[in-house]
C-alpha cells in the first residue's frame, strides 16, 4: 500500500508525544511492507530522519505558521502527482488544513490520526489575555474543523479521545477507531546489569529512584507532582525524583522545589535524548505520570513499563485506560499532591504490592507491540479504500 502522511515536527528536533508517535509508526508501516511518504518540517534543519520522511522545508528558515501550512500543501500536491498514494493519512490539523479534497483523486480516502484537541490544549496553556485566548481558541477550533469535515475516517489512542472527538468535533461513532499507541521493544527494554546503568547515572544502591519524563507545561501536572515530594521525603528516606523535559515552567518549578526545600531531592535534567531516556527508564524504581489534563495515551506509560519500570499514574484520560487494564494499583486515587504522596509512600514501603518488573514488560510484549499496531492500522485503511471505491 502506498501511504503519504503529514505530521509535525522531527523527533529529534521537537520532542513530543506526537512527534515521537509519527516517527515510530512510520518505521512500523515501512516494516510492515508499505510504500511510505512522510512529511514533516523541521524548519530546514538536518535531523535523523530517514530517506522517506522528509521536510518541507529545503533549508533553515524561520516561516510564519501560514507560510508552513503553505509549504505542506505544496509537497503534498507534488507527491500526490508524482507517487500516486492510495491512502493520504494526516496527524496534525495545521499542516493538513489547505490540503482540500479537490488536491487528491476521488478515490483516495482520508484517515486521519487525532492526537487531541489542538484548541483545547493551546487554551490550557495560553497565558495571554482573555480576550486574545478566545480568538485564537476559536482560530484553532475552525482550522481542526476544516481539517476534520474531509476526512473518511479517524484514528484515535485511546477511547478518550474517541469520546472528544465524537462530542467536541460532531464525528460519527462509525468513523473513528480506538488504536492505542505503541512502543518499540528493541529500544525500550530492561538493562541486561540494571544496577551498572543506575551506577552510570550516578545513583546510590539505596536510593529510591523516580523518574518523571514530561514537558513542563501546565497540564502535565509537575507542579503537582512536586509538592507531592514535600510529603515523600519525609516519609521515606532516600527518595529522589529526577524529572526530563523542558518547558515555560522550567524555571518556575525549579523555584517551587527551591521553595519547599527540595533542591537536593529534585534534579531537572531538561531535554535528554532517546539513548538516555531510555537509560532513565531501566535505572528508575518507579515512573511518574502526574498529568491532570488532555492526556490522550501518554507513550512515556509504555515506555517505561516496556524497560520493566512499574509507572504510578493519575486516573486521567489515556493513563486510566492503560493502567486500569493492567493493576489498578498502579493509579493515583486522584490527582492531588496528598494522593500522589500516599500511593508513591505505600508502593516504596511495600505496604501497597504492584506489579514485578517481569510482569509491566510482558503486559506490553503481550498489547503495545508495533507490529500488531500496524496490522490493524492496516485494515482500517484496506475499509477506507473499499469504501472509496467507485467514487466519482
């Protein structure tokens, strides 16, 4: 089948939940014997992308956010005539929203991958005036409607989004299908010498280890997930979180963990690299999913357990849905700091019994492996183009 997708940003360039997904799929999809055109921006810059996932952009350059949308409707158009795709597959409303059905033969489908609510996150983390955070909500919410009315079919991670998507956007129950994101098991995996990795990192044998990979944004709730520490540290002794990513609360969170006197058992490593949040995940004791809204599936969730790294999440979204099929120990009560503290206190104690580190690897081994994901991503395309048979 001969695919061309539009996502976002490169991985390596903009990390993401998005931009992470989009990478990974496509390499699943080409694994799976597909023909794959992938397009991208990151601004000209080089990244890591392989041959078949290319920018739209030839050179470094700095464009406005309709000059980029431009960009992608060009190279759609020009790989449309060119390659003959049988399948236009887009993951970000922006960069899809002038490509118009008129630009694609009739009977090539539309299946789009929803990874949330574009306007409703952007409102989420707006810090403008109120006014200007309406206006460009509603800008935002009218590009995903043009987006979305062409589309045949959706894709969604987690039946959270499917929910949203239905109620927020008018979409029939019939065209959307729930595919959970997945995770590559090659790379995310338990360390052969766990503790020669926690001694790499500087770790002390009796430290108890969380890890916290996020971007510092308001709805991921670190904040949160900080003064839940407060709590922690006096509780049990030699806990120490260390938190990935970065952020516009960087600096304001360092200053909450500075404030409640937590300097020495806080560390912000900012961005890291996929070798190393890998590295990260297999030293940790226990991962930290503290996000309090829009969390669709959370790919850091399977990331972790697929190292053998048990994951404590807020009952939220995506995060609910994963680990409620797995052990409900594994969720906060609710997303306060005092919940956060009681279930990380009563899992480090023993008090609280989870799941071994045997048993997270095997549950993903067993639900989130990409290829069983491509198989089925393929069938809900194989039905598009049925569908689109005949048609015109």
């Amino acid at each position: 089948m001969n695919i061309l997708s539009t996502g976002m940003g490169w991985i390596d360039h903009t990390p993401g939940g998005l931009n992470r997904y989009f990478a990974d799929y496509l390499a699943a999809m080409k694994h799976s014997g597909h023909v794959i055109q992938g397009l991208m921006t990151a601004h000209g810059e080089h990244t890591t992308a392989p041959a078949y996932i290319r920018d739209v952009l030839p050179k470094p350059v700095k464009l406005s956010a309709f000059a980029r949308v431009r960009a992608f409707r060009e190279k759609v158009k020009m790989s449309v005539e060119r390659d003959q795709p049988e399948v236009f597959n887009p993951h970000f409303a922006l960069y899809s929203s002038l490509i118009t059905r008129s630009l694609l033969p009739r009977h090539v489908p539309i299946v789009t991958h929803f990874h949330g609510p574009w306007a409703q996150e952007s409102l989420v983390e707006d810090r403008g005036q109120e006014l200007g955070q309406k206006m460009r909500y509603q800008i935002k919410k009218n590009v995903e409607l043009l987006a979305y009315r062409r589309s045949d079919h959706f894709i969604v991670l987690s039946r959270y989004f499917k929910d949203i998507l239905a109620d927020g956007y008018g979409i029939a129950d019939e065209r959307i299908h729930i595919v959970p994101g997945a995770v590559d098991v090659q790379r995310f995996r338990p360390a052969e010498d766990r503790m020669a990795v926690r001694r790499s990192l500087r770790l002390r044998d009796d430290q108890k280890v969380l890890f916290c990979a996020r971007r510092l944004v308001n709805r991921m709730g670190i904040d949160r997930l900080i003064r839940a520490m407060a709590i922690v540290v006096e509780e049990a002794d030699n806990s120490v979180l260390y938190v990935a990513g970065d952020g516009h609360l960087r600096e304001q969170l360092k200053q909450l963990a500075k404030e409640l006197g937590l300097s020495a058992s806080i560390h912000f490593l900012g961005r890291v690299s996929n070798e190393e949040l890998v590295t990260w995940f297999q030293a940790a004791d226990l991962s930290i999913v503290p996000t309090v809204a829009l969390e669709g599936f959370g790919l850091v969730t399977v990331e972790a357990l697929a190292c053998g790294t048990p994951v404590l999440g807020t009952p939220s979204g995506g995060t609910k849905e994963i680990l409620e099929r797995f052990s409900s120990e594994l969720l906060f009560r609710d997303s306060t700091p005092e919940a956060m503290a009681h279930k990380i206190v009563s899992v480090l104690s023993g008090e609280c019994a989870i799941p071994s580190r045997e048993h997270c690897r095997e549950h993903i081994l067993q639900r989130y492996t990409w290829s069983k994901i491509a198989e089925t991503i393929t069938q809900i395309f194989e039905q598009a183009i049925e569908e689109r048979k005949g048609v015109g």
